[in-house]
C-alpha cells in the first residue's frame, strides 16, 4: 500500500536533503504532482509549529515567481512535517555545473540571471534565503532555474530574522562554503546582503567549475572567507571577474546590491542563450 499524507499519496524517493527525503507524489483530489519534503521534528529540533513559523509559512505561500519552486502548503504528524512543494523535474544546477565542467559566459549569465531574479523578487517580499548554492538551485523540464527552499532556512530555526551560527552552519552540513563572512562572524546581519555574497560564490563557481574559498580545514576556509582571499583562473576576465570582485566584498555595506548587480556590464551583456528543452 502507498503511504498517503492528507490527499497525496507519496510514490519515489526524488531526492535527500540534509533534514530528511524529498518524495514525488500526488493529490488525489485533483491529481496534480508535487514534491513533498519530509522532515524530521527530532532532526531539526522543531520548536512547536508556533506563531511565528505558521507567519513564515503564509508568506512563503505567497510567493509566486517563475524562478522560484512554490510552496503549496504544509502538513503535519506527530513526529513529521511535510512541506508540499512545486514538482521540479530537470535536476540539480550542480550536477549541470559537474557535467560540463564549466559555463561559458552565455551560458553562466542565462542562470546567473534567472537567480537574480528570484532573489530580487524574495527579497522584495521580506524573505532571505540564507542557503543559496548550487544544490539548492534546481531546473524545470525547460532547463529554466527554480531557487528551492526559499526562506526555509528561516523557517528550520523558527526565528525571525536572526539565524545563529550553529544553526546555520547544521543546515549547511558544516561546509559553508557559500556562507558570507558576516554570517561566520555571528553578529546581527542583513540576510538579503548575505545572499548577495551567496550569488557571487555560485557565480565564480558557475565560470570557474571549483569553489572561489575551499579549505580541507574549517578555521582556515573561514579565515579565507572572511578576507575574501581567492584567485581567479585566468579564463575568468574582463566584465565577469568586475562583477565578481565587487560581490565578493567582506564588508556587506560596501558591497553591491541585487540592483546594482543587474545594472552592472557584465548582466546587461546582450548575446542570447536558449536552453535545451529536457
Ligand atoms: P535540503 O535543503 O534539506 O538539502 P533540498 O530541498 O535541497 O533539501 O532537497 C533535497 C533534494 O531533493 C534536492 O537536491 C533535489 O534533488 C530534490 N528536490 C527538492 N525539492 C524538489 C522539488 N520541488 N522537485 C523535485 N525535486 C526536489
Ligand atoms: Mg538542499
């Protein structure tokens, strides 16, 4: 017998986040497919499904935006919630990235721009991602970006808009190598600047194919983020390596916003990219 959840029935196993399995499944009722995202209250230390989460939740159900995975709605049993979610079938960017080694600039500024864009609109709503990297970054059946997740992070901690260090550093699995150095640093920060740094990581590592900060140790990988301390390949040049520089920046008030990153040359950049239909 398939297990069923309220009116879906859950089938597949899509795929294992760090709180718990992400199944495929169905509503019955209207026989729409969704992915549902099961999690473990134990896991994740879940204060009750309190005040604040429930306000969480709604605003997250508001959010509609073609680059951003829709949240349905949200269940709960005793020992589980299950976050009913947009089924998003294409993969992960990650795996993309992996398989081609690298992203010409065409092609790297075609998702670079599609993630700007969902995070401008989130952010426009009050919701920061804070765990914004490839893994998270998922694609539709039209090769399009889908941000998954989108200010679940917030919702794990069941705070508002302060998410400490061990917490945040728990949902990345202790490598936080897209974290923004004021993040590491643990003092009150704007969680909409600490995205931006998020999208310049994932930008070097769309161009470049490897991590701008990657240390076998944590104190060193921190003290590398905290100073912005990378290199570029000699591939990453002109307008791109500008733009990276001037996200990457330790300091969040010094560095550009989500606006001045879409005025900048480099995401004006005229030349096309169509993807593939899947
Ligand atoms: P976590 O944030 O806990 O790591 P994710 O939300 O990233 O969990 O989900 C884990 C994996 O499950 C993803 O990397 C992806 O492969 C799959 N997945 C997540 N959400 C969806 C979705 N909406 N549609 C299809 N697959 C999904
Ligand atoms: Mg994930």
């Amino acid at each position: 017998m398939p297990k069923r959840v309220g009116r879906y029935t859950l089938r597949q196993t899509l795929g294992e986040g760090t709180f718990g399995r992400v199944k495929y499944a169905i509503n019955e009722e209207t026989s729409t497919e969704v992915a549902i995202k099961i999690l473990d209250k134990h896991k994740i230390q879940q204060q009750n499904m309190g005040a604040q989460i429930k306000k969480e939740i709604s605003i997250m159900k508001m959010v509609r935006h073609p680059n951003v995975v829709k949240l349905h709605e949200v269940l709960a049993s005793r020992t589980k919630i299950f976050i009913v979610l947009e089924l998003v079938t294409g993969g992960e960017l990650f795996d993309k990235i992996v398989a081609a080694q690298r992203f010409d600039n065409t092609t790297a500024r075609f998702y670079f721009r599609q993630l700007i864009e969902g995070v401008r609109y989130c952010h426009s709503k009050g919701i920061a991602h804070r765990d914004l990297k490839p893994e998270n970054l998922l694609l539709d059946a039209h090769g399009d970006l889908k941000i998954s997740d989108f200010g679940l992070s917030a919702l794990y901690t069941g705070e508002g808009d302060d998410v400490s260090r061990t917490t945040l550093l728990h949902t990345t699995c202790g490598t936080p190598n897209y974290v923004a150095p004021e993040v590491l640093n643990d003092k009150g920060y704007d969680g909409r600047a600490a995205d931006v740094w998020s999208c310049g990581v994932i930008l070097y590592v769309l161009l470049a194919g490897f991590l701008p900060f990657d240390e076998p140790h944590m104190s060193a990988l921190f003290k590398k983020i905290q100073k912005a301390e990378f290199d570029f390949p000699a591939f990453i040049k002109g307008d791109a390596r500008d733009l990276v520089n001037r996200i990457l920046v330790p300091d969040p008030t010094k560095r550009v916003t989500v606006d001045d990153i879409m005025a900048h040359p480099w995401f004006v950049g005229t030349d096309g990219y169509t993807p593939p239909d899947i």
